[in-house]
C-alpha cells in the first residue's frame, strides 16, 4: 500500500468514528427526552369556590412531545360536581378528533390527529363543571389513561390529582312582617339566612336594608334580594309581594249615564263585589271640579251647557275593609235631548202603541219613553172643537185615551228643562179605540 492508500484509509477511517460518535450523541439525547414523563394534572383550583356557579378546571400538560394521540380518564364525586361542558381547547390540538364523554363520575378525553403535537407546559383544554357543596378529588383513572407516538410507542407518563372545595349553601327564609296594597309599596319583609358563612350583607332590589336583613317599603310584585356571605358566595331571590286586592264594585247612576242639558242631574251609588266591603263613604269627584264624600250623592252638572269636551270625567275613590283603595274612572258624555213624538195611537189593548209616549229619539227604539231627560213634562191635549181633554204637568208617557173615541186630536208639550223650556204643537189621530 503507498502512502496516498495508507492516508485515504485513515482519513475514512477518521470519518466512520466520528460519525459513530456524533450518532451516539444523538441516540443518547433522544433515549434522554424520552425518559422525561409526560405529566398531566388538575391541580387545586381555588379555595374559596361557591356553589351554584359553572366552575372551569383547567387540565395541564408537560413534556407532550410528538404525540399523536391520547386518552384522559378524569374522577370527581358527582355530588360535589356536575360536567357541564368544555371551552379553549388548546390550538396545537386542533385539527384532529376531539371528544369529551361524560359518565356521571369521570370524564374521558380521547385526542387523534395524523400529524403528532407537542406541549412543553401547557393548558390541554378546560372542563367546565356546575359546583355543589363538598369537597372532591378530581383525579385519574390511569389504567385508562395513556398517549402515544406515530410509532405506536405507549409513552411513560405520571398524573397529579387536583382537590376541589366547594363551600356550603346559603339558605333563606322571606318572611312578611307588614302586608301591602296592590300597586302600593307599603310592605315591610324581613330574611333569616343560614348555610355558608356569617355574616352575611343584604341587598334588596339593589340597595340596602333599612334595618339590614329587614327592608320597610316594598312594592307590591317582584322584588330581587341578594344575599352574600363572608366567603363572597352570593345568593339571588326573586319573590313576590303579593298586594292585597283594592275596593271592587261597580258603579250605578239613575237614571242614566248620560248628562243630559235639559236636566243635568244624577244620582250616583255603587254595588259592592264580593268579596270587597266598604266601611267608609267614598270620595267621588264629578269631573267639573266638584266632590263630595257619600254613599249616594246627588249631583248637578251645572256647567254642562258650557263644557267643550263633550263629557264629564267621573272618578271613584273607594277603599275596602283592609285600607286597599281602587280608583274606578267613567266618562259621561253630555248631550242635548230630542224627543220624537207620535201621530198615531191605537188603544186597542193589543199591548203595541196602545199609550200616547213621548220617544227620546237618541235611543233609537219606539219604547224608551222620555222620563228623566228633562225636568219634567207637561202635556195638553185637546179634541178638535178645541175643548181640553187631558192635562198633565209632569206626564210620565202613561195617557192610553181612555174613553175618547177615534178621531183627531191636538196636543201642546212643553218640555221643562234646566237652561230652557220649550213647546211642541201637533195633531194625534186616535184608530181603534172602540169608544163610540
């Protein structure tokens, strides 16, 4: 061999050893990174955690190098927590199959995508569990618990348990100390709480108790009561003040609900609804800046001719046996009366026209007789040799011609009303009366 032979050999020789060195390097730092477990943990979220809230747990990882796919079975006592859901999957995940299952007592996470993924330190994903009184390891089942690499290599792993303390409940007892009205706020409520941690702080629809867990003035309805205790739990009531009913009757007025010019006065009462008594007389308010304070008042509107709404605003002020008062609101509109009489009559007994009746022509029917629309009526009636035959000066629309046999007669009526008096004139043929 020449020496340029004899140096190739020992420069390739050279070679091969360092390469042998250098892959060894490699080998041994890789075994190294393997060796690190994969750790996977709760941890103990919180100290002071409440009930009744939606608790989000975090589970961790470190050292997830190149792996592919993994399966976490996560245990807590289902009477202290209830799964829920999950929220901010860690981005290196996504991409592949993600599920959480849920079986009351543990939760299985399983993760699979083609590409591996690496999570030095880490959040995996949060479970977002609802809270109960109590306290709870929230552990691993670690026999099915495992992850691995696109080789199919099951990769060394180790788990730490997290403890979960959920403080005691908070209870209340509403109690009605003074009642109020419907639509009033005169109700006085006191609260007895119990559970967490004394002392408490109330809050009644957002402000303070008068008297701390006492509150004075509450509305009839809804009302909102927050209550929170030493450890910062809270908890929210919504109850009901439940308003005794106001008076309930119903209005009368005779002779009726219209104010009519020509005789503008009413009379007022009311019929009470069970189960509403009424102890003490109400305050009426007659709309034209009268009032009176009565059972049964009596009213004269005698600005009516001078009203340019048309109506009068009739209100009601009546309170019940409990003090619980209900406002009650009529409108009496204000007309003129027309009358339209008749020059017909047939005193047949046939029970139809049988009676000379003066019509309020604004009812729009042949049997409502002018009564009260004025203060009165006078009515004279004549035969035709001009001889007075029947004289009435309040008549009531009761003359059936007794007597007077058929033929024409003539008639005046004067109608008597508050600002004016007017008369009628006309002719009224009497058929069928059987008088000879």
């Amino acid at each position: 061999m020449n020496i340029a032979d004899r140096m190739f050999s020992i420069k390739n020789r050279f070679l091969i050893y360092l390469c042998t060195i250098l892959l060894f390097v490699l080998v041994t730092g890789a075994k190294s990174t393997l060796a690190q477990p994969l750790t996977i943990e709760t941890g103990t979220v919180g100290s002071n955690n409440c009930p009744g809230i939606n608790l989000a747990i975090p589970v961790t990882v470190q050292n997830m190098i190149g792996v592919d796919s993994l399966q976490l079975t996560l245990t807590f006592n289902p009477e202290v927590l209830t799964y829920k859901t999950y929220r901010a999957v860690n981005q290196q995940i996504t991409g592949g199959y993600f599920n959480i299952e849920n079986l009351t007592d543990k939760v299985v996470i399983t993760w699979k995508r083609s590409t591996p993924a690496s999570l030095i330190n880490d959040t995996l994903a949060e479970l977002i569990f609802f809270t109960a009184p109590g306290t709870t390891a929230l552990g691993f089942d670690e026999a099915n618990c495992f992850y691995y690499n696109p080789e199919g290599t099951l990769m060394p792993d180790e788990y730490t348990a997290g403890t979960i303390n959920v403080f005691g409940k908070i209870s209340l007892l509403i109690t009605e100390i003074d009642a109020t009205c419907t639509n009033a706020c005169d109700a006085n409520y006191m609260v007895n709480a119990s559970g967490g941690q004394a002392p408490y702080s109330y809050l009644w629809n957002g402000t303070p108790g008068r008297f701390d867990s006492i509150q004075t003035n509450l509305c009839s309805g809804y009302n909102e009561l927050l209550v929170t205790d030493l450890n910062g739990c809270e908890i929210d009531s919504l109850f009901v003040v439940n308003g005794m009913p106001g008076a309930n009757v119903k209005i009368i007025i005779e002779p009726d609900s219209i104010i009519y010019l020509q005789n503008p006065t009413l009379t007022f009462r009311f019929d009470e609804i069970s189960p509403t008594h009424v102890t003490e007389a109400p305050l009426w308010d007659f709309g034209d800046g009268d009032t009176a304070r009565s059972f049964n008042p009596t009213h004269t509107f005698t600005t009516a001719n001078t009203n340019q709404d048309g109506y009068f605003l009739l209100s009601l002020l009546v309170k019940n046996e409990n003090g619980c008062d209900s406002l009650i609101q009529l409108k009496l509109p204000i007309k003129e009366a027309k009358i339209r009489i008749p020059n017909v009559m047939t005193p047949n007994g046939d029970g139809s026209n049988d009676a000379f009746m003066v019509i309020n022509e604004d009812k729009n029917s042949d049997d409502w007789i002018i009564s009260n629309e004025f203060e009165r009526l006078e009515l004279y009636m004549f035969d035709r040799w001009g001889r007075r035959v029947y004289a009435n000066t309040d008549y009531k629309g009761d003359w059936t011609a007794q007597g007077m046999p058929d033929g024409v007669y003539y008639f005046v009526i004067k109608t008597i009303g508050y600002y004016k008096t007017e008369k009628y004139k006309g002719s009224l043929t009497i058929l069928g009366s059987k008088v000879k």
